[in-house]
C-alpha cells in the first residue's frame, strides 16, 4: 500500500501549524469532538432537506473510550461519515474544510428550491481542516475509518505526522467516522499519559464542550456491592466485609443545554446564580444579570454577570480581564480580553457566536472584525444596563459603584477623557449637602441660575474635607461641594475639563468666580491696599515658599489657608508625591490666604508696626498651620514647635 503526500505544505508548515495555532495541546479533544458534531449535524440536516425516514435525533451520540494497555484514545460519531474521495480531499489537505464546503453547498441548494435553510441544523462549528491536525499534538499515530452513510464500503485513513497518509478499504458495521490516536509516550516536560485517565477526559469534555447538542457519552467501569445469597446466615452475612462487583455503565459527560440559549423569562434566577457560583468560583450571587441574544451582521449570544463584589486581586497586575468565547456552544478560550474595555473590565461571563471560527488564535482575534463588532455592541450593552440599574435601583448601583466605581474613574483618566461620554453619567462623588454619593447630572440639576461651575475638594476624607476653611464661602452661600476622596478623583476631572458645558473648579483655586456684595469686595481690597507693605514683607518672609500673599475673600472664620494657582493642585502635588519612583518634580503653586477679619490680622499688624522679627515667626507659623490644614508635612517640625513654646512663655 502505497503512502500518500500531503497535498498543500511539509512537515515544517504541520509542525508550524501545530506549535503556533494551539497554545494548549488539550484543545485537540475539543477540535474532535466538534468534528465529530459537524459530522452529526450534516447527517441530520441532510435527513431534513432529503425528508428521509428513519433518521431521528435522539439517535445520535459521540462515543469516547480509552484503552490504557494499547495507548489508545478514541472518538467516535454516527454522524454522515466520508467516501474515499472525501477522506482524502478533507484529511489529505492541511487546513481544506469539509464542513466549510458543505454548508456553502446545502445553502445554495436550499436557496434554489426556494427555501432558507433551518439556522440551527447549518450551524458548522468546526471543520475537518486545521482543527483535525491538532490531534498531531498528542499522538505519535492517528487512524480515521468511516463509512459514508448511504455507501457500502468503509475506508481507513492513517498517518504518523507530515511523512504522509495511507487510504485503505476498511470494516464499519454503520455509517459515522471513528478516530483512534495512538497517545506519545511520555517525556520529562510533558504528561501525554493524562489524557488516557477518565477524570482528565472528563473535565476537558465539561470545560470545553458542555454544550455540543449531542450526548458525549463514555463507557465508565463503576462498582457496586454484591447482595448476599438468599437463605444464608444473617449473622455471619454482617459480620462479613462486604463484596463488590464491577461493571459498565455509559455516563453522558456533557450538559448539552447552555443557559444561554434558553429565553431569559425561562431561566430563573437561582438558576443563573447557581450558574455564576459555579463557573466564576464566586459564593455571592452576582448583583446584575445581563441576558442577551442578538441576530444580525454578527449574531451572537452573551450571559454577562456584574459581581456583587470586586476580587482580592482586581486592582492589581495579577487580575486578568476577559469573557470566555464560545463557537457554537464550544469553548475557544477561557479569558478574551478583546471583549472588554478595561473600564468594564469587572463583568464576567461569556459570548457565544457562530460567527466566530472555531479554528482561531488569539492573534486572529485582535484583527477579527466580527470580534470587534460584538465588543462595541457588548460596550453598549453594559452602559445602557448600568444606567438602567443607577436610575431603577439606586441602593443596588450604590453597592455596585462602590466595587467598581474607581475603575470606571480610571476608564475616563486613562484614555484622557476620550470616553468621557460614555462614562460620565455613571460616576458619582460625596455631596457636602446630600451626605450621600451624587452623579454629575444630579448636580448639575440643582445649580443655581447664577453658579458657573461645579466645585469640588479633594483630600483623604469626607470628615475632613468637611471641615476644611475654603468651604466656608461656598456654604455659607448654600452652593454644593463635590467631595473627592479618590486619589485619581481630581485628575479625571482635569481630563473631563466640563460636564454638560459647566467647568470644574477646585474650591482651593484662587478666583471661585462667585458674585460678590460689592461693598464687601470694596472692604477687602481696600484694606489689601493699605497693607499691602506688610503683605509684601510676610511674602519675602517665608523666602519663596509661596508665590503670593493675599487677604482671603473666602475664608470666614478661620485665619489662614493655602490656595493654588489654576491647573495643578495641592492635593495632586501630594498624590504625585507619594508615588514610588516619582521624579516629576511638579508643584503647585501657592498662595497664602489671610482672613483680614480675624483676631490674627491684627496681631499681624502690630507686630509689622513695632517687631519685623516677631511678625516673621508669626508668618512661619501660619503657614506651617495652613500646610497642617491641607494634610501637608511641614518642612521644620523642631522649629514650629520651638515657636509656639516661645510664644506661649511670652
């Protein structure tokens, strides 16, 4: 018998092929199964448009069994098998798709008859192409028999690598496709041996093809106790261990019905929270189901779930983002982060498409158009479902803003604001007048006529925030402060630069662009006029430590503060400089306030009239306190410390 090439590369493009297309050599379970599937659904479809009796569903199955002693491992099908020209064409070519060929061929004949094929009865899933070599990875041998249904003869096909093929006449007692792998003998680097143990073979059949619509059934040896002769002693019966006897019994490995597939109103909820604990090892139920089936240019089935809580890990390197990818109901990978945009990186679930080639690496899926089309719907989806939960259920969205909030924070600071339109209705910040957590819109809704922008404090905490003196004009006025305790809270304000046409303003800024009583301005510069020596020399004073000195039109009842220059603030010079391996070197620039109606500026005045040195210690101090105030370090602890002792022994 002679051996045949292959028709279209060499042993260097097979062994390309293998290394470059599969990163996991337990995916050739996988690509047989969905061969031997194709081969089922052609059998059936075949049945539909031929009207032939005799042929019903519940008929099929694909068989798996191992033979450890030989080293065998082999899957088998009833499905339409392949004539001697088929077997050659499909396994003779690497990378030729039978099941491509046949499901062009079936419907363009439904087409002609006037027809449209049924959908679920074409839905290919994989090929004998690519996916069929994938065996190559585990097998130092393969052998294919399969009797074409409506033929006579059964032929054998086998091959030992990219050498080539033998074709043979072979026995088959009915029509499908049997192929036996010859598993490689162990190596130090890899365990070929597992995949002739039942649990292994089991757990690869349920993670990646659960959901192949035909049963997958073994032949399992079981155990079971052998019942005492009728008659016997009782006694001596319970005395005596128990005896067992083996058997063999046929186990469906696969579920074969994906959740996803049933109508939403027919799946209840403890049935997806059941589903979600176990797929995503998650015990809280999910706060959020997203169901959803979508037909069109890309059609595609998606079961998404937003945690109730966020992972140990989620904010750190280790977490890994993605949906798992289905074609067809059989799994192509288990983490595709092209699905989701980071800031959405918190959903979990799947996408299944029969859009999507089975046959597929993840370098294919960055430049997959239809890939892309599924995750800008999916992007969509999610926005619209979270705005959906934030306007029906506050109390739940609260819950869930509070896991995952920073990181739709991050998704508007990472990209420089360029989702600012898809994200900024769903962010929310403490209100200094609600004390609850607000969104943008909600803010906005309730600004006065006169107020032109939306003012916020960032800092550590909400209670000191509160208390900070800069508040004081804008509540004394009744306007609402935006509390910002995030540290990336300040720089996605910066990158959205407005909300709906109003500006951001930190409440340390040095203009707040409220309307002021006239007389009141008219007091306060006046008296910055009349001393504005003294203000000069507490400036020349504090030797360049700030860039002004200046009488506080906002400031009530507290004597100093610090405020910044516009575009760079105190608390993101404190955020940046907290950072490893910082070298920015960026400041903001600051700006000392004095409150001209306080106790203090008096005492200030005096000291400038009759002691230059004692008005100099008090400068330090005031501006170590408003250092204190902003949750800044000093620069001089002994030397503060040293002068409030000096003055209080004075």
């Amino acid at each position: 018998m002679a051996r045949k090439q292959f028709k279209a590369e060499s042993k260097r493009l097979l062994e390309l092929m293998i290394n470059s297309i599969y990163t996991h050599k337990e995916i050739f379970l996988r690509e047989l199964i969905s061969n031997a599937s194709d081969a089922i659904d052609k059998l059936y479809y075949k049945s539909l448009i031929e009207q032939a009796s005799g042929v019903s569903k519940s008929d099929f199955s694909i068989w798996i069994s191992i033979d450890r002693p030989s080293r065998t491992l082999t899957i088998s099908d009833n499905g339409i098998g392949m004539t001697k020209e088929e077997l050659e064409s499909n396994l003779g070519t690497i990378a030729r798709s039978g099941s491509l060929d046949f499901k062009g061929a079936m419907s363009d004949e439904a087409q002609q008859e006037g027809g449209q094929p049924a959908k679920d009865a074409i839905d290919i899933i994989g090929q004998f192409g690519v996916g069929f070599y994938s065996a190559f990875m585990v097998s130092s041998k393969v052998r294919v028999i399969t009797k074409a249904y409506g033929e006579e003869t059964a032929w054998e096909w086998e091959s030992s690598g990219a050498e080539g093929y033998t074709v043979k006449e072979s026995e088959r007692s009915g029509n499908g496709t049997e192929i036996i792998l010859s598993i490689k003998e162990d190596t130090e680097d890899e365990k070929y041996g597992e995949y002739l143990e039942e649990y292994r073979v089991r757990s690869l059949v349920r993670h990646y093809s659960d959901y192949i619509r035909y049963p997958i059934m073994m032949n399992v040896e079981k155990r079971r106790p052998v019942p005492a002769p009728e008659g016997g002693d009782e006694a001596a019966a319970e005395d005596k261990a128990p005896e067992f006897e083996s058997y063999i019994e046929a186990d469906t490995l696969n579920s074969m019905t994906p959740i996803w597939k049933r109508s939403r109103s027919e799946v209840k909820d403890e049935e997806y929270n059941e589903y979600y604990r176990d797929k995503f090892n998650d015990y809280s139920p999910p706060l959020k189901v997203i169901h959803t089936s979508v037909e069109g240019v890309v059609s595609y089935d998606a079961l998404l779930f937003i945690p109730a809580k966020a992972p140990y890990n989620y904010y750190t390197k280790t977490y890994e983002k993605g949906l798992q990818l289905y074609s067809s109901g059989v799994m192509i990978m288990e983490k595709c982060a092209d699905l989701l945009p980071d800031y959405f990186s918190f959903v979990r679930g799947l996408v299944d498409s029969q859009d999507l080639s089975l046959n597929i690496s993840r370098e294919m899926l960055q430049h997959d158009r239809q890939l892309k089309g599924i995750a800008s719907r999916l992007e969509g989806k999610i926005k619209s479902e979270l705005s959906s939960l934030l306007n029906t259920d506050r109390e739940k969205y609260e819950e869930f803003f509070k896991a995952f909030g920073l990181q739709l924070k991050f998704g508007i600071y990472d990209n420089f604001g360029m989702q600012k339109g898809l994200l900024e209705d769903l962010i929310m910040f403490y209100s200094s007048t609600e004390k609850k957590l607000v969104t943008l819109s909600e803010y906005v809704t309730k600004m006065g006529a006169e107020q032109k922008y939306i003012y916020y404090a960032a800092g550590s905490e909400v209670e000191k925030l509160d208390k900070l003196p800069q508040t004081e004009l804008l509540k004394d006025k009744g306007i609402e402060i935006l509390y910002l305790t995030d540290d990336v809270d300040e720089f996605v304000l910066r990158a959205m630069d407005d909300y709906k046409e109003k500006k951001f303003k930190s409440i340390s800024e040095g203009d707040l662009g409220i309307e002021e009583d006239e007389e009141d301005k008219k007091a306060v510069e006046e008296k910055a006029e009349s001393n504005k020596d003294m203000l000069a020399a507490i400036k020349e004073g504090l030797g360049g430590k700030v860039a002004d000195v200046r009488l506080s039109r906002r400031l009530k009842s507290h004597p100093v503060c610090l405020a910044s220059g516009e575009g760079f603030s105190l608390e993101m010079e404190k955020i940046l400089s907290a950072m490893p391996m910082n070298n920015t070197g960026m400041k903001a620039e600051r700006i000392l306030e004095i409150n001209s109606e306080h106790p203090v500026f008096e005492a200030l005045k005096k000291a400038f009239e009759a002691d230059k040195d004692r008005m100099k210690v008090y400068a330090d101090l005031l501006y170590d306190q408003a250092l204190l105030i902003e949750g800044m370090p000093i620069e001089d602890p002994v030397a503060f410390s040293n002068a409030i002792c000096g003055l209080m022994v004075q």
